[in-house]
C-alpha cells in the first residue's frame, strides 16, 4: 500500500478518536468508582486490580497514544499544503506502521492485565515486556514522522532561502524538537533498564529511573499544548482576516519552550528524597520561566482577537469581544482551550513553586490540573481543529453542528465542575491514583460531598466527549461528501503563508544548541548526585498480573 | 506583514510578566533559604536485602518532645501502623520500602515524601502547636492492587499546655490543617544512637 500524507493523516486522526472513545469510558469509570460511599450498578463497578488497569490504559492513551497520532497526522497533512514540499513517503510507511503495531501492542498487553504499573510504570514494578517494547516501538516510529518532517523542511529552507519560516510550521517544528528532547532520556531508560527488567530480572536503581522518567515526563507535556498553541496562532488571525499581533513575538514564545520544557523535571520530584534542594531549586526558576511563553501568547493572541474584533466593528473597551465569530465551533473550540489553559496553567505554577508542592504532591489537586491543561487542549483544541480537517483533508461535511457545540460546552463546564473539586479536596490531602479512598471509614469528612460533585463533573465531560467523538467519526461515517458546515483552514489563503525573515528567529539550530547546553546543565548535577553516592538497584516485583 | 502600532504594549507585557516570574523566584527563595522550609531532600542507600537486620521499625524517644520514628513500607502496609507521640516538638523521620515506590502522607499536614525502595529518606517535621488528635497517614503513590488499603494512624498527645500553645485546635478532626509557619523540613541526617 501506498502511504500518502493525506492517507497517513486519515488513519492517524481518526484512530485518535477510537482511543479517545475509549480511555474516555475508562475515565467515567474511574471518577465514578472514586466517590466515597456510592454503590454502583454491575456494569459501573469497577473493583480492584480492574480499576488500575482500565487507569493504565486511560493514562497510556489519552496522554501518550492520542497526541503522537494526531499531531503526527495534523502535520503530515497541514505541512505539505503550507511548504509545498512532499513528505518522504517511504519514511510515512515506516512511522505509520512502527506506530500502529507499537500502540495496539502496549494496549492488547494492558487491557489483557499484563501491565498494571500506571503512565508513569516506576520500577522496581515491572510489567509485560510487550509493554514496553510497545511504548519504544511507538515513539520511535514517531521519530521516523520527525525524520521525514525535518527532511522536508530543509528541502523548502533551500528552495526559499531568505524567507521566514510560516508560523504554523515553526510550531510544529517546536512540538518536534521538545518531542525529541522529551523522548531520549525515556528511550534511553527503557532500553537500558526497564526491558532488561522485565525481561531478564536486572536489578534497577529507582531514584535513577524516576529522574530519567520525569526527563521525559515534563517535557511530554509541551508537545501535548504546542501544536495546539500553533494553530491558535495560526488559525485565529486567519479566522478573523488579519494578521497575529506580533508573528516575532510568536516566534520568541516557541523559542522559550524548544529552551526551557525540558530542563524543569525534578519539579515532578520535589519530594523525592535523595536530591539536593539546590537542584530541586535550579528546576524550580527553570519552571517559572517556562511559564513566560504562555503568558507572550495570551497576551498576543488576545491582541489578535482585539484587533480583529475593531476591524469587525466591535468598538469600546469591550465591543469587540462581541464581533467575535462565536458561531464558528472551531473559532470557539480554539478560544475557549485557551481560556481554560490559562486557568490550568497558573494551578500548574501552584505545583512548581518548590514548598507548595509538598501541600500538593501526588494529591487530588494534580488531576484536577492536568486535566484543565493536556486534558481540555487534546479534548477541546485538538477535537475543534479536527472539525476544520473534515472539509480540508476527509472531505466531510460536520454531521451535526450541535454535536460540536455541545461537546465544547458540556466539556467545559463538566470540566470546571471536576477540577474544582478535585483542587478542593486535594488541597484537604485526598491522594490520585486510588481507586477507593474511604480507608475503612477514617476519610476525612471534607473529601466527601466534592467527590461526589466531581462525578457529575465527569458525566458532562463524558457526554461533552460523546458528543466530540460523535461529531468526528459520526462525520467519517454517515457525513455528506458535498457541502461544507464549517469552514477548513483555508491554508495558502487569503495572504500568503511566509513572513518576513529574521535571522535571529530563524537560526533554529543555534537554539537546539542552547537547548541541549541547558538541559546538560539542568541535569548533570542530579544525575552526579545519584552516581556519586553510589546506585542501590532493587529486585523487580511483578504486580502487573491480575 | 510588520504591524509595529501598539507593539509597546507587548513590550509593558514582557516587563510585567518577568517582574510576576522574578517575585515569585524570589519569595521561593526567601522561604528556601531565609526560614529554611525545603521539601525531603536526604537520603541513604540501603541494600533492601538486608532490611531485616538494618533497619528496625519503630518509635524511639531521644529527649523530651524529640522522637525518632523509623517506618518501614511494603504492600499494603505502613510499619509500625500505628503511631502515639506526647507533646512532640521534633520528630526525624526515617522511612524506607521493602518493595517499590510508595507515598508518604500525614493528612492534613504538609508532610509529604516519597518512599523509595534502596533508599531511606530522612526528614525532621517539627509539628504545628496546635496539632493534637488523631492523623490519617496513606500512602498517595500506586503500589499494586492493595494501594487503597494502605494506612496507618498518628495520633499527637498533649499533656503540657505551655508545649501545646495559646490557640489548641480540639476539634479532633483527621482532615485539619497544620499552620505552615511552624513546620520545618530539613534535609537532617539522624545517627543511630
């Protein structure tokens, strides 16, 4: 079979939303089975080991699988069409089919209960060995995308020497690079330490593998929000017809991020001990820069969306919020998934700010954050880009506009319901990752009526996310061929994609050096902490079986 | 494409922003360093095949208010799982794992530490005055089918009023907050006496 762009998009994109359909069901399953003291009918009760492989599973996909298929999938499509440059299409066929075998292989392991060890799989818990050559075999075929992307891109840079680099494609080249920077020290720990474990029984140092996981752990988190961050920068001005505020300042913002995503992991180890406050703290500054980035979008997408609302009329302090084009799904998807990062996102400083964490750690709070941040951008941003795919790239018109509606509203205010309760009793100390938190009766009275809030939190989101996946796949299936509900990117038009050239911006080699010079420094200390002391490896256990 | 009108404002923006970056950095800074309050830093490899003879679980008073609590974590249990101290003022923890990773928390206080298998964390927790009553202790990270049922119980006696402080908070309740003010980690690293 001949893989093209447009045919490697298709089938990454829409399996996106069969694993969404999914580990979506799993989270309703998990949020309900949480509540103290709630009986639940057979079908929704959900009793241990169960309940922590149906988390495994909501975990691997909705947070690893989903964003490597369709962001993988939005750029083999969207990029083509902006470089006119075609991608390499034996290197598609490679990453295509690495990707599908490695992610139906870790899913078949886990939903088989091979594999209870969680997202996050710390040793010395050790899983399947299927598990983990899954997960490598994955992330590698999504080098083999990056391969053909950068190929591709080099090949425009020569052919358009002297011009600025579109910024939709800047982004993804971001999203690509803090990809690499994330997924190295991951690869390099599974090789060395987790397949060896699991397969062989070899004998692993725990600090060690946490440091290398959370290398890889933060970092996972920009190239969840970058690709949606490109395309508010991309797709917002085109839709209100003029240009983004400050394209260089876009540019700088996506420079921060390639810098400072990755050098920021042991915020995720602040209360792991056998790390020196003083790298915990070097971590600490690193995290609130990398803040700096998101608050140069907001304020340039909202000038953005200023300017464009004036040149529609809107007039007043606040008139041209009103000339906004609400009625467009997408235009609205992109909007809100910035409001509600920007919510998320300042939780997130909350849990980056060193002493605080310790109220924080491993709390309730923690999902009550990630899912306004990764959950609402791969939910609401990714979804609402996907309607504006259905006209470019599936050639669908949306099934049922409703449906689009619905779920960016019922997700969103089950959204806010879920997480403030989650924040609430997190920061009266209820643990994540339980499937049952009454301790014999001995819970703290405060966690029990919020728990019981954030489930009917969970079933608008769920019914928000039925509704999403409805609109998109309901579309592939039954929508029309003729006919368009809503408008696609429009991509080559109106004005022409390339900028003005900045030779500063646009040195993008120099700023993966000073990447990987920063991330060298960020974490030659700790890892000299752990090797200097000596390692103090620890048998495996098997607690995957079920 | 260059639209330069209003981009002053772009710049005010870059100023506030590194100036909400910079306060933050720097009041992090001044409770790090200046009051000394820093997350469970310590820690001493251990050989968990030899846990049995080297490292002996238990509460152990070591002068009036001052206590060393050694506890030991495994599947599905803190040991000891029930602990009573009277007026502490300083306890030095030591807590380790016979297995994989676990979490240590006292609910309703900040302590808050990970316990990891081939390694003892140790950390000094000098509670609120005012903490008194019974305390839920869990572990907060998965360990294996029986997670939620790991638990173990502090309760803090007070017998002397003058330990205990002006505002004693009898409510008893389990979920109750410490005042941060008082609490204190520091990365100490406790001799066996």
């Amino acid at each position: 079979m001949r893989v093209n762009e447009e045919l490697f998009a298709k089938i990454t994109i829409a399996f996106s939303f069969v694993i969404m359909a999914v580990g979506g069901t799993f989270g309703l399953l998990q949020a309900l089975n949480r509540v103290p003291f709630l009986s639940l009918p057979g079908a929704l009760d959900v009793s241990d080991p169960t309940y922590y492989r149906i988390l495994t599973c909501h975990g691997v996909c909705l947070a690893v699988a989903i964003p490597i298929y369709w962001i993988t999938g939005l750029a083999a499509f969207v990029s083509p069409r902006i470089l006119k440059v075609e991608l390499d299409k034996r290197l598609l066929a490679l990453s295509l089919a690495m990707m599908l075998v490695g992610g139906v292989m870790a899913t078949i392991v886990i939903l088989a209960g091979k594999a209870n060890v969680l997202y996050t799989f710390y040793a010395p818990m050790t899983a399947h060995p299927g598990f983990y050559w899954g997960a490598a075999l994955l992330i590698l075929g999504s080098w083999v995308f990056i391969a053909a992307f950068v190929k591709q891109y080099l090949q425009w840079r020569r052919l358009n020497p002297g011009v600025g680099t579109p910024i939709a494609i800047y982004g993804l080249l971001a999203t690509f690079i803090v990809w690499i920077e994330a997924t190295t020290p991951l690869v390099i720990t599974v090789l060395k330490d987790f397949i060896p474990m699991s397969m062989f029984g070899k004998h692993v140092d725990v600090l060690e593998t946490r440091t290398w996981f959370w290398f890889f752990g933060h970092a996972l988190v920009y190239f969840w929000l970058l690709p949606v961050v490109a395309m508010w920068y991309y797709l917002i001005p085109k839709k209100l017809g003029v240009p983004l505020f400050s394209e260089s300042m876009a540019k700088v913002a996506f420079i921060l991020f390639i810098l400072a995503s990755t050098p920021v992991g042991l915020h995720h180890q602040f209360t792991d001990p056998g790390l020196a406050a003083e790298y915990k703290f070097m971590h600490t500054i690193l995290t609130l820069i990398v803040a700096t980035p998101s608050m140069l979008t907001g304020f340039n997408i909202l000038a953005t969306m200023e300017r464009g609302g004036r040149a529609r009329g809107g007039n007043g302090l606040l008139g041209w919020l009103a000339k906004q084009p609400w009625k467009d799904p997408v235009y609205l998807g992109l909007v809100t998934s910035m409001i509600i990062f920007g919510i998320g996102g300042i939780t997130g400083i909350i849990n980056a700010s060193y002493q605080l964490n310790m109220v924080v750690h491993n709390t309730a709070w923690v999902p009550g954050h990630f899912h306004m941040t990764v959950g609402n951008m791969v939910v609401i941003g990714y979804t609402t880009i996907t309607y504006a795919l259905l006209a470019d790239l599936f050639k669908r018109k949306l099934i049922s506009k409703t449906a689009a509606y619905s779920h960016i509203l019922l997700w969103s205010i089950g959204l806010f319901i879920f997480s403030l309760a989650y924040y609430y009793v997190g920061l009266h100390g209820a643990p994540r990752r339980t499937s049952n938190i009454e301790y014999g009766g001995l819970l703290p009275s405060t966690w029990i009526l919020p728990m019981e809030i954030s489930a009917i939190g969970a079933i608008l989101m769920f019914s928000g996310g039925v509704a999403a996946v409805y609109a998109v796949l309901g579309s592939l299936l039954f929508g029309k061929t003729k006919g368009v509900a809503i408008e696609g990117m429009k991509i080559g038009n109106p004005h022409p994609e390339t900028t003005e050239f900045n030779p500063l911006l646009e040195n993008l080699k120099m700023w993966v050096i000073f990447a990987a010079v920063l991330i060298i420094v960020a974490y030659i200390f700790p890892f000299y902490e752990i090797f200097s002391r000596g390692i103090s490896p620890v048998p495996p256990v098997e607690t995957g079986l079920s | 494409m260059a639209n330069d009108e209003g981009i002053i404002y772009e710049y005010v923006w870059i100023v506030i922003v590194s100036a909400i970056v910079a306060g933050m950095a720097a009041s992090l800074a001044y409770y790090g360093i200046a009051l000394d309050l820093n997350p469970a830093c310590n820690a001493t490899p251990i050989d968990v095949g030899t846990l049995t003879e080297n490292f002996q679980p238990g509460v152990k008073q070591l002068g009036p208010g001052i206590y060393q609590v050694n506890i030991l974590a495994g599947q599905f249990f803190w040991n000891p799982n029930k602990i009573v101290l009277e007026d502490p003022v300083r306890i030095e923890f030591r807590i380790t794992s016979k297995d994989v990773v676990h979490g240590f928390e006292i609910v309703g206080t900040n302590v808050n530490v990970m316990v990891i298998p081939g390694y003892v964390a140790e950390f000094v927790w000098e509670p609120p005055k005012n903490a008194q009553g019974k305390y839920l202790i869990i572990c907060h990270e998965y360990c294996g089918v029986g997670h939620q049922f790991m638990k173990a119980e502090l309760e803090i006696k007070r017998t002397n009023t003058l330990l205990s402080g002006d505002s004693i908070n009898t409510t008893g309740d389990l979920g109750k907050f410490s005042e941060v003010k008082y609490l204190e980690f520091k990365g100490v690293i406790v001799d066996e006496g």
